[in-house]
C-alpha cells in the first residue's frame, strides 16, 4: 500500500491510498490550512528541500533566460528527483537554447559581479584619496590651480578699435517689366 499527497497552488491537497494488488484506490480532498495545523500539532515542521530550491531557481533562470544556469538547476533536480513530473519538458527545452541568441545568461555569475562591484568601488575610493593628496602634496602647496573669479574678471578679451561689420550681401538683381504708360481717370489717357 502507498501512500500519496499533492498540494495544488490553490491551498487544497489531495492524497489516498492505493493497495499494490489493484484491488482499490481511496482519494481525498483537505485544505491545506487544515493539514498545516495537524502537522503543527503533531510537531511536525513543514519545510522545502534543496530539490524543491533548485527546481524554483530553475523556473527563475528559465524565464529570464538564463538557459545555461537554468540547464545546472534542471540537472540538479533530475538528478535528485527522477520522478519530477516536469523537468525533463523544461531540461530538453533548455538544452536546445543553450549557447544560442536567445540565451541571455551573464558572462558573470551573482558572486563575480558582486566581487567585481567591491573591487570597482574600492578602487574609485583609492583614486579620489590619490587624487586629494595630489592637490595638497610638495610644501603645503597645490600642485594643481583652480581659477577663482578674479582669474575671471581678468580674462583676455579681444578689443576692436570699431565695431565689427556684418559682411553685406549684394542685392538681387529686379527684373525691368515694361509696363503700359499710366492712365488719367477712367479710360481716359494722360
């Protein structure tokens, strides 16, 4: 006899007993709220196992598309969990994107950009107290100057003795119209 459970997203599990020889099979529905509380009761603690992390963070890298971390979790489950009712759908799927364009998985993993990061912002801090104690380095003195604003005041500007001129255009040429002499009144001539 054996005994099996299901726990569906909506909160109600599902589970029965089937005898070995065929003879019957007894199925029953329970919310799940209502075996959390016999669990408690009974101390018994309800917890995910690794199969089930590798299984989420595979579904995670499957839909960012990360198809190569998603293929090492997809082969953690299989391997732990051979009777996974679907991973061997996902794992094939993913073999055929790996390495392809459609794979967007990082150069980098998570711990060498977070590596990568720490390293980049200490060497920025270094640069910015390098770069202060070059301002402030040899006798007390700045090796490098900042203009103030009487640097400003006494800018180079250039004089003119007389304004300059705008460059002119010359002007364009107006088409002579011979034009009939003008008239004096109505239909009268000049």
């Amino acid at each position: 006899m054996a005994f099996l459970m299901f726990v569906s997203s909506n909160g109600i599990a599902t589970y029965g007993l089937t005898t070995d020889n065929g003879s019957g099979n007894y199925n029953f529905l329970r919310d799940i709220g209502d075996l959390k509380a016999l669990a408690k009761s009974s101390g018994v603690e309800l917890k995910t196992g690794s199969t089930y992390d590798q299984w989420k963070d595979g579904l995670n890298n499957y839909w960012l598309s990360y198809f190569k971390y998603a293929k090492s979790d997809f082969d953690s489950v299989v391997k732990e969990y051979p009777d996974h009712p679907t991973v061997d759908t996902y794992a094939k799927e993913v073999i055929t994107k790996v390495g392809t364009a459609a794979d967007l998985t990082p150069f980098f993993d998570k711990k060498q950009r977070s590596i990568l990061m720490a390293v980049s912002a200490i060497m920025m801090v270094i640069s910015m107290v390098v770069m202060v104690g070059a301002k402030f380095m040899g006798n007390g003195q700045q090796l490098v100057t900042l203009p103030t604003e009487q640097d400003f005041q006494n800018e180079i500007r250039p004089t003119y003795s007389t304004p300059p001129v705008a460059p002119t255009l010359p002007a364009a040429p107006v088409d002579q119209v011979n034009l009939p002499p003008p008239t004096s009144g109505l239909g009268g001539t000049a």
